[in-house]
C-alpha cells in the first residue's frame, strides 16, 4: 500500500531532504506545502497555502483524504522568541486538525525541532545536549509545538515524533537561512574584492567543537523515525556523526575557493555586508549566474548567529543510534558536496 506524505515547509532545507528521502522509495505519494511555489517542477506534488490562516488550510487541504504521514519542517521567523510562539503552533495546529479530521489513516506526525530546545540561541548550555535535559525558561515555540502533539495524539490512531538537528546543511533557493549559501557568498565576494578568505566571527567560535546535519541525512532520519513503531512520543538529536572546528575546516574552504586563508578578522556580517549588494549583481553579470536578489540567498543575520556563538555546539547522538538509526555523513565531503551542487546550478561561480 502506498504512504501518502505531507511535507509541511516543503521548499526550506529540511523539508527539500525529507521529499529527497521520500522520494527514493515508490511505496511514498508526496504533497509538499509551502507559502511560495517552487521554481522548478521536483518529486512532490506542491501546494502553495498559508497555514497561519485557517481558513486558507481549510480550503487547501480538504482534499488530501489519503495522509498516513505528516512531516512539519514550516517555521515563521518573527523578531523575538515570544513573538515566534503564536504563529508558529497556529501553523502546526491548523495542518493537525484539519488533516486529522479529513484523512481518517493518519498515522503518524513528524515535528522538526532543532537544538534552540536546549538554549542554542540564549548563550553557553550543558553539552553535549542530551534528549532528557530539562528545559530552558520559555517562550520557545518548540514546546508549544511538541505539547500541541502530545496532548492531541492522546487516544488516537496516530503518534508523534521529533527530531532535533544541529545546523542543517543542503541546497534551497530563495531560502536564506542557510548556513552554505552564506559562506559560499561570503568567500565568492572576498575573492572578487581580491581579499584572502578570513573567519568573520569571534575567536571563540573560531576553536570551539561544532556538529552539523546534512539535510539529505536529516530527510532519512525523518522518515525511519515516522515508520518506526518504537519512535512513538520519542525525540531524538541527529547529526552527521562528527566533531570539527571552524579553524580547521576554513582551510579546507580556502583550498575549495582557490583562495589564500587569512587570520580571523572579527565582523558583524549584517553591517560588512550591508552594501555588498552591487558587487553580487556584478559577479553575477559577469559569471552567468541565476539573477537571484541578494537578500534572497542569503541571510547575514543567521550567519553572524552561527558565527559568534563561542562555546562548545554539540549534541548526544546515542539514543537515535541506540533506537536504529546509523547513518552518518562525513563534514567536508558534505560541505564539498554542497559547493559543487551550488556550482551546478550556477548560484555561485
């Protein structure tokens, strides 16, 4: 019989690795939701639909009778983390309950989290993270969420998991939140303003541990952990399986960029960026490149919040192991990987 998937947030990273995952297996129909439309024609069947709108989800979803399976990667970014509670547990609540009430072979819901459950965004916290460790002082839109579930899969036919990824890496146009876009923008206007390539964060940073998750990696774990039984009500961190630090792989970045690597020169991207704007139509003018808008690849404000967190981001990995999940992906053949795919699709030069 085959599965019908919902992939809420279907064209950000984590939703394009989850329709990837999917989409290697014919036992899997995929409807993908978004605000936007894609591009480009992909795997996924698409709906373009305003979930914080319930009226729009109504009138979009009414028809997907056949959902066994719900993967929710949507989030709305709002200015502050209490700002961020209302629209984001509206948009999940509006997906569940008119899902639950038309498609009566629901079975499972698979909520995409991420490491700001443990604090990531508020400064140093107890690593490496583990799955049990208690929670930080709300608001955080992660535990409306995950409550949400487990509050309404009581007595019902479907269960819940989620899934807590440090970083995600992978390829998604027009979504700026992205932590290889940014560094592959950042070393491509270094290089064009004949500057070597320097680490633009804090000496802290710069040396400690990092973990990261490539998006493919996470879409796999995604689906073993909505058609594993035992995955029922659990959560569970997921990375690559690997420990690096920024001083190590800005070399291999250099090396990647044909460019010499520099000391690090402490910045806020956000302001050295702020007029770079015209350079990047100039690089993309004179290599050929997709005319995509500036602010459309990249997010500067996200890569100055990867960039100068100066502790220690790393997360216990041993339950999804335990549980039956063993991939693993090596960090500079991913970010390598990523490189070349943006090449090919002529995002950078």
């Amino acid at each position: 019989m085959t599965n019908h998937a919902l992939v809420v947030g279907g064209l950000g990273v984590a939703g394009r690795g989850i329709v990837a995952a999917l989409s290697q297996s014919p036992d899997w129909k995929i409807t993908a939701l978004s605000r936007r439309r894609p591009e480009e024609p992909g795997a996924a069947r698409h709906l373009s639909v305003d979930l914080a709108d319930r009226a729009d989800a109504e009138a979009k979803l009414s028809d997907l009778t056949d959902v066994t399976h719900i993967f929710f990667a949507a989030y709305m970014e709002r200015p502050t983390p209490a700002e961020e509670v209302a629209p984001n547990l509206a948009m999940l609540r509006n997906t569940v309950e008119v899902v639950e009430r038309m498609a009566p072979g629901l079975e499972h819901v698979n909520l995409m989290q991420g490491t700001k459950a443990y604090g990531t965004h508020l400064g140093p916290y107890k690593t490496p993270a583990r799955e049990t460790d208690p929670r930080h002082m709300p608001p955080n839109f992660y535990y409306d969420q995950q409550d949400f579930l487990t509050e309404r899969s009581k007595g019902k036919s479907w269960s819940w998991s989620a899934l807590r990824p440090r970083t995600i890496c992978g390829i998604a146009v027009n979504t700026p939140m992205n932590l290889v876009s940014a560094i592959a923008v950042y070393a491509t206007i270094s290089k064009e303003l004949g500057l070597p390539l320097r680490f633009p964060g804090n000496p802290g940073c710069f040396g400690a541990l990092q973990q990261m998750v490539d998006a493919e990696l996470l879409g796999r774990a995604a689906v073993w952990a909505a058609t594993e039984p035992r995955c029922s009500a659990q959560v569970f961190n997921v990375t690559n399986g690997g420990l690096f630090r920024w001083q190590h792989m800005w070399r291999h970045f250099a090396e990647y960029f044909g460019m010499e690597e520099a000391p690090l020169q402490t910045l806020r991207l956000v302001d050295a960026m702020a007029d770079k704007g015209p350079v990047w139509d100039e690089i993309v003018r004179n290599h050929g490149l997709k005319p995509h808008k500036f602010d459309e690849i990249v997010s500067w404000k996200f890569g100055d919040m990867q960039f100068h967190q100066n502790w220690d981001s790393i997360s216990e990995t041993t339950k999804i192991r335990r549980f039956g999940f063993h991939d693993v992906v090596d960090d500079e053949e991913m970010f390598t990987r990523l490189f070349d795919r943006l090449r090919e699709m002529r995002m950078i030069p």
